[in-house]
C-alpha cells in the first residue's frame, strides 16, 4: 500500500468508537468488515466559547481577588489531563498528571496493537493457552501494567472552592451519544436479561447489585452493554426510537425524544470486544504474586477484581449463547471453574483446617460466587448436554457446593444433597424453593457425568431410534445398574419434596396465541407456573426423566432379559413414559411462563422433540421454539435445524 493511501487520522466512526484504525482510502478495514459506510478523514473542529467563565474571573476589582485566584488557579484551571477530548482525539492519549512514566514512555500509545488480530472479535484469539484461567498463568511473577482507556464516565475534574469558578466541560456529540447508549442498554440489562441470570437467587444479585457495580467497573459497563445490545440486535431492532411498555419484548428509551440510530449488532461485537480486553487486565492483575493478607481477608483490590470477574462471566457467557459461540462458552466456563478454585484455594490458605467444613467466603465475595456459581451450573448443564461431554464442575466436590449454598452429606461414601436424604422424622419434608432448584441442578450435572461415563450413544440418536430396535438392544457393558438406581431415586425424593409454589395454578385446552400464530391445530394442554423458580424447575425435571429413560434402560437387566409379550409390555410402558414427560415440557413452554424462566427451555424443548413422533407435535415444537426466538432472541436456528435433520431421517 502507497503512502498516500494512508490518511493521517481515523475515520469519524473509529474517533467516536476510540478503537484503532487502519486509516486506509478510502474507507479504514473495520468499518468495511462489519458493512458500515466509512465516513471518511476529515476532522470536525469543537469551538468551546469560554468566554463567560473568563469574564466571571476577570470582571472582580481589588488586589485580594487577585490574591485568592492565584492561590485558587491551580485548582480552577483544568490541565491538559483532563481537558475533555476532541472529536478528532482518542481516549488512549489522556494522561493524568499523577503518571510521568507512563507520559514518558509511551505506553498507552502502543497498548492497543496494530496486529491484524485486533481487528478480528473472536476471543479465541486471546486465549492461547489450554488449562489455565482463561490463558493466564498464575505463576506469571511480574503481570504487565493494567492500562486501561479512559472512559468519559472516569474523567474527573478538579473542584474549587468557588463553585462559579469550576470549568464544566462540554461533552462532544460523541461521548454524549455513547453515555446515552450505556444509559439504555443498562436498563435494558436491568429489566430483561437481569432475571434470566437472578431466576435461581431470591437476592437478585445480578439486577440490584451488578449495575450499580458496573458503574465504577469498565469490565462490568461493557458486559452489561455488550449482552443487552446483542439481545436487541437478535431481536431485529435497528433504531432505539420507540416507546414501547412491553419491556420484555421491545426496548423503552429513558426520553422519548431520544432518536438514535444504532447497528446493535455492531455496538454489541464492539463492546464485547472491550470488555474481553478489560477481562483479560483483571485476570492479570489477580495473578500478581499474592500480596500480604490477614485473617480479615484480601486486599480491596483484589477483592473487588475477583467480583467484577465472577459477575461478568456469566454476562458474556449469555453473550456467547446468543451469538451461538460454543467453543467461547467451552473457554470461559473452563476459566471459571479455574477462577473458582483460585478463590477456594486463597481461602483456604487463610483458614487452615478441615477442607472440607472450612469457614464460608469473605462477606463481598460470597455474593458474587454464589450468584454466578449457579448460573456457572446452568451453562455446564447447557454445554455438556450439546456436546456430549463431561461436566467441568464436579458434582461430588463438597467443599464447591458448600461454599455456593447447597450443603452436601456423606451417604454410602458419596457425597450427595441433604434435602435428597430422607428423613422420616423430619418436621419439614418440603424443600425451600432455592433448594429444591439447586438441588436439581446438582442432579441434572450427576445424570449427565453417568451418560458420558457409560459411554452409550448420544440421546439424539437414542431418541430417533426406532423402538423396537431399543428392545433389542443387548446388554450394554457400562457403568452397570446401581448409579441409575440412584438416579431414579434422587428424582422421586425430589419430586416428592417439592414446595407448594411449584404446582401450576391454571391449566388451559386451548393452543396459547403464540401456537395459534403458527396455524397449530392440535390440542395441548398449556399449564402456568406464577413462581419463576417453579416455572424453570418443572420442565428440567421432566428432562432429566427423558435422559434417565433413554440411557438407564439399555442396562437393565430385567428388560434385556425378557422375551414375548413381557418385552412388549415393558417397550409400551417406556413409551408412554418417554411421550408423558416430553408433553410435559411442551405444555410448560405453551404456557407462556415467566420470563426468567423462557431461557431454560431451548434444551428441553430439543430433546422433547427427538422424542414425540406425531406430525402435529413436531410442529407444535417447531413453534414454540420459533417464538421463543422472537420473544427471547435466543437463537434456535440451530436446534430447529437439528430437529428436522432428526425427523427426515425417521421418514428414509
């Protein structure tokens, strides 16, 4: 490329972005790849009239004003640090007074690179390393600085005695603009996507605590923004400018008069980019050598990174789940569980004694490893289910499942969940809501360490078999008969301790309007569950019954061992167990549950629809996933196009 091929500035759309810039004519390469039209090189000049603030200084008559200025000026006076910047300027060049090594040395000049990597979003590009935390290593004795861009929401200025004579900076069109996004896109955050990743914590952790986190956090800010910008984008929206009260379905600005025009898609990948960024300096900045501590806990930094850390992973793990990013979620749950043993360890480290019944975590980091542990388990349920593998968190630590809340006791050598142990003189057989669902999270994760330790055939291909080919299925020579044993039997203590709130509290005949939409004639029997606990508990219930059938069977030994009419007996009974439990989890999606609960049902719905044979079932399936992309933006392409390879292959 020619010298004059290069201009001498970044184009407007990467100034007001403040990312890095090819400055190629005539258009740069970023604005290119994601199909925006460059808006070329030419600089806009800001005039700042400071022309009253001047007059107010000058206009005093008498030596003692003067006085007083010159003792004051220093502090009225802002600095070039902290002059508001240009719409021509980048944030990397703000520096503050109070770092004359980082001025003098250039770094933030060069701590974005000009390697063609950056240009490309896929954080598969920044973890190299397989088994560590997200490819750092702790051993690392001396981590880089932690150098971050200035955002406007961090530049201070200096105050005055004289509140006259404070100069208020004016916000470029720029800054303005993105202050107004974040301002959206964290209520967005706060209404739709908070209770997706709150539905397992009373607390609510991630809809009262994280945003106002996220206001002293860059980490946090631009997670926050990346998933609700993603989730607009997947829900067709180009422009925030209605006003709609449907919060769950469209965006509502903070100012009606507020006409933006926005690429979500394209804010979103940007902001994920960024906060990928500011994940990887936190994760440095905790693998520093360990710095003296006391019993009373970490250092506040340290602390406070950890938390910004836990919080934002599952708010890009949802990010990733839109953007059907499965390696991403692969990586980042890998470093979570890694993350969590780093704390575990550090703890213990503090508390010496019995791992097993050591002291609960500090006080600030117990919130946020408890909220994101379980949305940690909910995604290790996710992806072990689509890739048919192994659980990365281990159903038998103790010590984890403590720590997260949900007490573990030793029965016949195994760890196993209190509320499943029955006690015939218990005062109080019923489960709390939030143990009844933590508690089936932990069997969901054990059902599915047994399907990959017993190394049978996938539930996909199990489900699309034809049944007599189940009956005759020789004896397989696996794990044997006695974990499923104690499978069914978790399942039955469970189901049985259910509190009250998780019975439906309407059941109707008719299709729903969102069936009807699809011209589905067929009968179904829609139930609602008012407790978004109970609303995603039920139908993950009657999924780990449908795995339970499909793998368990092969082993047992009594229906491997019969012949005639007793195989067909049992084949009948199978059957009509398998059809109950998958009708089961259609009727709860037809209900329209709660939105908290609507994330939780694309798994279940999947392998309810291997499962059900009629024409009319598979098409009601079709069209409960269908809505609950337009109503969720989850995408469902991809299991909708799996499901209908499944069904053709039933018709060769």
């Amino acid at each position: 490329m020619q010298a004059t091929d290069i201009a001498q500035s970044s184009c407007g759309r990467c100034r007001d972005r403040r990312v890095k810039c090819d400055r190629r004519k005539p258009g740069c390469r970023r604005c290119q790849k994601y199909a925006q039209q460059c808006p070329g090189y030419e600089r806009r000049r800001v005039f700042r009239d400071q022309g009253p603030s001047l007059h107010k200084r000058f206009s005093r008559n008498g030596s003692g004003y003067r006085e007083t200025s010159s003792q004051t000026s220093s502090a009225t006076t802002l600095p070039p640090a902290v002059d508001p910047p240009t719409a021509g300027a980048s944030d990397t060049n703000v520096i503050t007074d109070a770092s004359p090594e980082v001025a003098s040395t250039g770094v933030l000049q060069d701590s974005i690179s000009d390697d063609d990597r950056f240009f490309d979003l896929d954080p598969a590009v920044y973890y190299e390393q397989e088994g560590k935390l997200c490819g750092v290593d702790f051993s690392a004795s001396h981590p880089p600085p932690d150098i971050q861009p200035v955002t406007p929401c961090e530049v201070e200025v200096p105050s005055s005695t004289d509140p006259e004579e404070v100069l208020t900076p004016d916000l470029s069109p720029a800054v303005t603009r993105e202050n107004t996004l974040y301002a959206l896109l964290v209520r967005r955050f706060v209404e739709v996507i908070s209770p997706w990743l709150d539905v397992f914590d009373p607390d609510r952790y991630f809809g009262y605590v994280v945003p106002i986190r996220a206001s002293r956090s860059s980490l946090l800010r631009d997670s926050l923004a990346a998933v609700a910008a993603k989730q607009l984008g997947n829900l067709g929206y180009h422009t925030e400018t209605q006003c709609n009260t449907d919060s769950s379905t469209a965006p509502e600005p903070l100012d009606p008069t507020v006409a933006l025009s926005v690429d979500w898609s394209f804010e979103a990948a940007s902001f994920y980019d960024r906060a990928i960024r500011s994940m990887i300096n936190a994760l440095q900045s905790i693998a520093s050598p360990i710095q003296i501590e006391t019993r009373l806990g970490s250092p506040p930094d340290r602390r406070e990174a950890i938390d910004d850390l836990l919080s934002a992973m599952p708010i890009l793990l949802v990010y990733e789940l839109m953007d059907n990013r499965h390696l991403s979620m692969v990586q980042h749950l890998a470093g979570a569980r890694h993350l969590l043993g780093f704390v575990l360890q550090q703890h213990e480290a503090r508390t010496p004694g019995d791992a097993a019944y050591a002291p609960s975590l500090e006080q600030s980091v117990q919130k946020a490893w408890k909220a994101s542990f379980w949305n940690f388990v909910c995604f290790d349920y996710v992806i072990s289910y689509a890739g048919r593998s192994k659980p990365s968190i281990g159903f038998p630590d103790a010590l984890l499942w403590h720590q997260s809340g949900l007490s573990l006791t030793e029965v016949d050598g195994q760890f196993v969940p209190a509320s499943l142990v029955s006690d015939i003189h218990s005062s109080s057989p019923k489960m709390t809501e939030t143990i009844a669902c933590r508690t089936l999270l932990w069997i969901i994760l054990r059902i599915l360490d047994c399907v990959v330790s017993d190394g049978q055939v996938s539930e996909g291909q199990q489900a699309n078999d034809r049944v007599h080919q189940r009956c005759r299925t020789t004896c397989h020579q696996g794990m044997g008969t006695a974990p499923w044993e104690q499978v069914d039997e978790y399942l039955r203590n469970w189901y049985m301790a259910l509190p009250d709130t998780f019975e439906p509290c309407l059941r109707a005949p008719q299709p729903f309007p969102a069936l009807a939409s699809s011209s589905i004639r067929a009968p179904l029997q829609g139930f609602f569950i008012a407790n978004p606990m109970g609303a995603t508990a039920l139908p993950l219930y009657h999924f780990s019954r449908i795995l339970f059938l499909l793998h368990s069977h092969v082993t047992d030994e009594a229906f491997n061992s019969a012949t005639g009419s007793r195989r067909i007996k049992i084949y009948r009974q199978f059957s009509r167990q398998v059809n109950h439990h998958a009708v089961e989890i259609c009727s709860a999606a037809a209900g329209q549950p709660p939105p908290a609960a609507q994330m939780h049902l694309i798994q279940p719905l999947h392998l309810a629809g291997l499962c059900l044979d009629s024409q009319e079932q598979r098409s009601i399936i079709k069209g409960l996933l269908v809505d609950l992309q337009r109503q969720t933006g989850f995408p469902t392409e991809r299991v909708l196009k799996q499901l209908e390879e499944g069904w053709d292959e039933d018709y060769d």
